[in-house]
C-alpha cells in the first residue's frame, strides 16, 4: 500500500518540480507543459525495484530503464526541433559534423541495450535486442499527441503486468498510475516527453523479456518496426490522419 501512496503523492510532486525548474515544452495546442510524466514512472519503477519487486525484479533491468529515461530527459532538456528521426540526425552528424542531443540518445539508446542484451540474456537471441533498441524508439516517435502512447500501453503494457505480476496490490499501483497519467495527460498538466514516451517503450521491452512469450514479443518487433519504417518515410501524424479508424482510436479523450 505504501508504494500506491508514493505514486499518488509523486504525480503532484514531480510535477510541481518541473513546473519549478520550468522543464516544459509547448505541446500541439501552443501550450507550455511539464514533461514530467516519464520521471514519475522511473521513479515509481525505482521505489518498486528498491521495495517491492512487483514490475522490476532484476538490478540491470532497472538500470537499463533509467539509462533510457535519462537519454531521453537530455534530449528534451537541451533537444532542438531540427532535425527529426533517425535519418535526419545521424545525415547532420555526417555532414556537417555535428552532435545533436538526438544523435547522441541514438547511439546511447544502441550502447546500452547492447550492453544489457550480452550481460543480462542467458540466451541471446537477436530479436530481443532490436526489442530493446526499437520499443523505446518506436514510443518516442509516437508521442506527439495527448494519449496516444497511454493507448498503446494500456494494450502492450497494462494487461501482460497484471498477467505477469498477479499481485492485486500490483494491479492497484499501475492502475492508479495509468488512472493518473490519462488525467494529468488530458487535462494537460503533464506529459511524457521524450524521457516518458521512452521510458515506457524500455519497460514494454522489460516486460515481454519476463513474459517471456515469443508471440507477444513478436507482435511487438513487427509493431516497432512498422512505426520506424513510417516514420522515416511520412510523417507518423500525417499517415494516422489518412487512417480513418486510427484516426477516430487516436482522438478518443483528447481535446481538439
């Protein structure tokens, strides 16, 4: 129970600090917003891993998330709009020679989930290790719109932890959380920013490692590789605007 309390308490806490600190970015709607959200989850995932082991059992799993989060906390502190994706940021290393924050989550991103893929895996298989390198990618490139990557979620994420974990107090804790995220996310007092959206991308990935069922990990890779392979060829918000039925599920909750 304790730990539910702490996830309550850290939603309006962690908040309030980045509002402090004035970690905000403008969202679609022109409005400044704390990109707080991904640090209450590592937090949550921190306090769990230290306590309670419910979602976070092994110490490098839990390292691997921060490292993640971090990556991306730095890309939204001291990020810039240009240039975008994979692309676009390694074409201006290339070329003109110069580090972007993008760049360098990139690289990071393939460094430690390469590092954890040789420590951690008793049986590297290599599928796994672009589960790793895309899910936190994949979630990033998707979250440009309130919402959005909490839908994923709640279908990748949200059912296989109740599944793994089977622990009502457990379910109670990343139910409050979700329940949390949608209000602060909807209302616009928060959001995930990059350090959020991947933060929950590397704990897709942790979780279908647990799990350890080859065709939800599978579902997953085909997914993360659809959103990379759209997202390099058209922009992600232009083809959900072309999807009728996407496109109806993508606005569900948000304000227009």
């Amino acid at each position: 129970m304790e730990l539910l309390i702490i996830v309550v308490i850290a939603f309006w806490l962690i908040t309030t600090l980045f509002v402090r600190f004035n970690w905000c970015v403008k969202n679609y709607k022109s409005k400044f917003v704390p990109y707080s959200l991904g640090a209450v989850i590592t937090f949550m995932l921190i306090i769990d891993h230290l306590y309670f082991t419910y979602f976070i059992r092994n110490f490098l799993d839990l390292i691997y998330i921060v490292l993640i989060w971090f990556l991306g906390f730095i890309d939204d502190l001291y990020g810039r709009a240009y240039p975008k994706g994979i692309k676009g940021h390694f074409s201006y290393f290339f070329k003109r020679r110069e580090v972007t924050t993008g760049f360098i989550k990139a690289i990071g991103v393939i460094v430690v989930s390469f590092t954890y893929f040789l420590i951690e895996l008793s049986i590297p298989v290599f599928y796994l290790l672009c589960l790793l390198i895309l899910l936190p990618h994949s979630m990033n490139l998707l979250d440009t719109k309130p919402l959005r990557v909490w839908k994923l979620s709640i279908f990748f994420l949200y059912v296989p932890i109740i599944i793994l974990t089977q622990e009502v107090l457990a379910v109670l804790i990343i139910s409050a959380a979700f329940i949390l995220w949608a209000i602060f996310e909807s209302k616009m007092k928060g959001m995930l920013g990059d350090n959020g959206a991947m933060i929950m991308g590397a704990w897709m990935a942790i979780a279908s490692i647990q799990l350890n069922i080859v065709s939800y990990q599978f579902v997953l890779l085909m997914f993360s590789i659809i959103v990379t392979l759209i997202a390099e060829r058209v922009s992600i918000q232009e083809w959900i605007e072309r999807t009728p039925g996407i496109k109806r599920i993508d606005q569900l909750g948000r304000l227009e």
